[in-house]
C-alpha cells in the first residue's frame, strides 16, 4: 500500500533573510545623495548612525519579531498587540502607503540603469520627456506586479543575486578605490584631512539627516518571514547583526571611496541620478579598463532595483492584509486574493497612487528634478512610518510583564526604554525637518513649488487612510439593512 510523505516545509536561512532585507535597506545609491547633501562630513553621520541607530535598530526588530513570532502583520501587530488596534490600523496604512514613494522611485531607478546599458552615458534627459519617462515609470510597475505573481520562488531568487550581487560590486568599488589610491590615484577631494570630516550644523545638514534615515530603515521588513526560518531564535539575531555590518560597511567606506573620485565641494548636479555609473565609469578609466566596470554596475543595478521591487510588493501587501482590526478594512480590500494568497487591491491601490504621484512629478521642470524630489519625499514619509517600530518598543517594554520573547534587547528595562524614546524621538524630528525641499535655495519659486507638493503628498498618502474606516462602516450598514 502506498503512503504519502508529508510535504517538507522550507526554511529560509538566516544569510538569505539578511540579503532580503538588504535589498529593502540600503544599496550602492543610496551613499550617493548623503555625499552631494553633507559632503565627506557625512562619514561622521554614517558612524554616528551606525552605533546609535542601526544597530539598536536592528536588534530591537529581532525583539519584536520573535515577541511577535505568530504575527503575520509585521509592524502592524506588533503596534496592534502593544499597544491598541486603532494604532495597529494607523501603522498598517503608513507602512503600506509609505512604500508606493519609493516603488515610484525604485522603478525610476530601473529606467535609469537600462539608459546606460543602451546609451552608455548620461544623456536620457535629453532623450526622452518628462511625460514619457512617468510613462515608462507606470507601465514598469504594471508589468511587474503581473510577473511576480506568476514567478515561482521569484523572491528568493532575485533577493539572492540582486543583494548578492549589489555587496559584492559595492566591496569591489571600495577595494579597487582603495588600490588606485595606493597605486598613485589622485584623491579628489582636497584638502583630505580631519578637517574635512567636520560637521556643519546647519538646517540644511539636519534637513537631511531624514535621507539617510530612509537608506538606512526597512530592518522590520523581516518580521513576516520569522515563521519561515528553521531556528529563529538562534538565526534571526544573526540576520540582524549581519544586516547592520553590511549597512555599516557600506555605509562609510563606499563614502570614502566616493571622496577618492568625486571632489565633495563640487558635486555634479545630476550625482543622486547618475552618480554611480559616473562611479564605476571614473573607476575603470583608473584602472585603464574603460567602461568596462560601469556597464557590469548597470546590468548588476538594474537586476537590484528589480528585486527591490519584488520585496517592497510582497512584504508591503502582507502587511497591509495580514492582521489589521476587522472594524477598520473594507471588506472589498482584503477578501479578494490571487493564487499566492495576497490581497489583489492592495496592488490596485499601489497602481492608483503611483499615477498620482506620477502626475505630480509631471509639474517639475526635468528628470533630474523628478530623480531628487521623489527621493526628498522618501526622506519624509519613510522616517514617520520608521517611529512606530520604536513606538511598539516603548509600549511593549513599558509592559514587558504580559510578553514573552526568545531574545531581549537590553535586559535592563530603563536602559530599554531610554534607547527606544532616542530612537523615536530623533526619528521623528528627522522626519519633519525633511520637508524643507532640498537642492533648491530658499526662497525661490522652485523651493515653493515643492514645499507645496511635499505637503500635499504627505497629507494624500497619509489622509487617504482616514477614508477606509469610513467606508468600512457604511459596508457594515449596507449589511444590517
């Protein structure tokens, strides 16, 4: 007589935890913007950062998800069961609508890495409008968002060797930099000295501190997978700290490699857009292998931003549906779900505000434009989502009697507490200081003009989520009628 074998579960290990949330966190890019807004005195931010910030970032995300470890909301739950379920509901809609920003900004990303396979320079905002390029924008979202759910194990896969690929071509810029220095390489950035490392406390260097708040969060995107890992009490730590030496390393010697090349006093205006293939571009002619090196970084970034793509749609659309009060989602929003069990609307949802963000951008004078300010509002929206993380940390520790977890962060409980009110607090100042528009000077009819869309942006994303309780009242009405 034949027996079925029971199906074997599989388990993700914590190396590929730690590269899926890689490919949400930080990436070569994302140390290009900090260099152009503070200079070489940003290494002295990304230090600063990394002792007081990402690591108990990181560390207070293995707490929570292992209290958590039966939750499939993310975020969402840990704010819902620390604390109460309309917070709960507020967390979901923030952390879901706060990644439709940077899905529009991702997708840009991969408009501009084909540009330099197919061009080879840096000539896309003259070839193309700004009408076209939010075309190529949306329909890139489209395309992908069908392909995914139609990609078996699409995930893993493109977290695998877009994150894998990214750290190595990262340590590989930093060592080559590293040699052609010592090999007779002029250094830039003069004078190279302690000098030169010195902040400027000034409202434009704590304007954009939110900057790199945003490439430096996204630790909690991990949480949903704690049930899929074989030992998470061990392993997920591990994915933790492995997560916040990557960031680390990348971080503050991919900004020193910069200063080896770029001078920080003279930064080309179009550095957040173009400034990595100018990177590996200035590189290989150092190197005396041409274009070589930029063409391998653009294949490898456009294979990135694809798997950011991925991660960013899978995890933002289980946190939304996962675990959110009933009282507060319409029915229509959540009941409906595709084959891979995810809520079919939440992606209806990601197409709408996209457009609508697209069609805001259409209003900014070039690409680059567009390139910078998507990334300012990132800076904004992302850094007030990050304050709930911190938020359900203070909550639960306040309480820490009723919860139970395999791994606590700081034994001690005011020791506890005082890191978490830090963290929150610096957060959320960040946040708000990031809507002072950057790259403009103040005052000017351009500063106005995206002073007024950071704040209709803000009030839209977050605004709409006071519609859905609404709308969940009157389908509960239409039902007892």
């Amino acid at each position: 007589m034949d027996t079925l074998e029971p199906t074997k579960k599989h388990y993700m290990s914590w190396p590929v935890i730690a590269l899926i949330d890689f490919v949400t966190i930080i990436s070569f890019e994302n140390i290009f913007y900090p260099f152009q807004n503070q200079g070489l005195s940003v290494v002295i931010s990304w230090i600063f950062l990394l002792f007081t910030y990402v690591i108990p970032y990181a560390l207070i995300s293995s707490q929570m998800s292992l209290t958590f470890d039966n939750q499939a909301g993310g975020l969402a739950s840990w704010v819902r069961h620390s604390s109460n379920d309309t917070l709960g509901y507020w967390t979901s809609w923030m952390y879901w609508v706060q990644s439709v920003p940077y899905i529009v900004d991702v997708s840009n990303s991969v408009i501009v890495s084909f540009s330099w396979i197919i061009f080879g320079d840096n000539s896309l905002d003259k070839r193309i409008s700004t009408f076209w390029f939010g075309m190529l924008t949306f329909v890139i979202i489209l395309i992908f968002i069908l392909l995914e759910n139609r990609l078996k194990n699409s995930l893993e896969i493109l977290s695998l060797i877009g994150g894998g690929a990214m750290f190595i071509m990262s340590m590989l810029f930093v060592l080559l930099a590293g040699w052609a220095v010592m090999h007779g390489h002029h250094i830039a950035t003069q004078p190279f000295n302690l000098g030169a490392f010195k902040p400027s406390f000034s409202l434009n260097y704590f304007s954009t501190t939110g900057l790199l708040i945003f490439a430096m969060s996204g630790a909690e995107l991990a949480a949903p997978y704690v049930s899929q890992m074989r030992n998470p009490k061990r392993d997920f730590p591990k994915a933790m700290w492995m997560l916040a030496i990557m960031t680390g390393f990348l971080t503050i010697f991919g900004t020193l490699a910069l200063a080896m090349f770029f001078n920080a006093h003279h930064i080309p205006h179009d550095f957040k857009m173009n400034g990595p293939y100018y990177a590996f571009q200035l590189l290989g002619n150092s190197l005396g292998i041409g274009k070589t090196l930029m063409y391998i970084f653009a294949v490898v970034q456009a294979l990135f931003m694809m798997a950011q793509l991925a991660v960013l749609l899978d995890a933002s659309s289980r946190v939304f549906a996962g675990d959110v009060a009933d009282r507060f989602m319409p029915k229509w929003l959540t009941e409906k779900k595709n084959k891979s069990g995810r809520p079919v609307h939440s992606y209806t949802f990601t197409v709408g505000l996209s457009l609508f963000l697209l069609l805001l951008t259409g209003t900014l004078p070039n690409i680059n434009t567009i390139y910078n300010w998507l990334l300012n509002i990132n800076g904004i929206i992302s850094p007030y989502k990050t304050c709930w993380v911190f938020f359900a940390f203070v909550a639960m520790r306040m309480h820490q009697e009723r919860y139970h977890s395999d791994y606590v962060f700081i034994k001690n409980k005011t020791g506890a507490l005082t890191v978490g009110w830090w963290c929150l607090i610096f957060t959320f100042v960040c946040a708000t200081l990031g809507f002072i528009p950057q790259n403009v000077k103040m005052g000017t009819p351009a500063f106005s003009h995206q002073l007024i869309m950071n704040f209709i942006t803000v009030f839209v994303l977050f605004g709409l989520g006071l519609i859905l309780p609404w709308i969940r009242k009157h389908e509960e009405k239409k039902n007892k009628q």
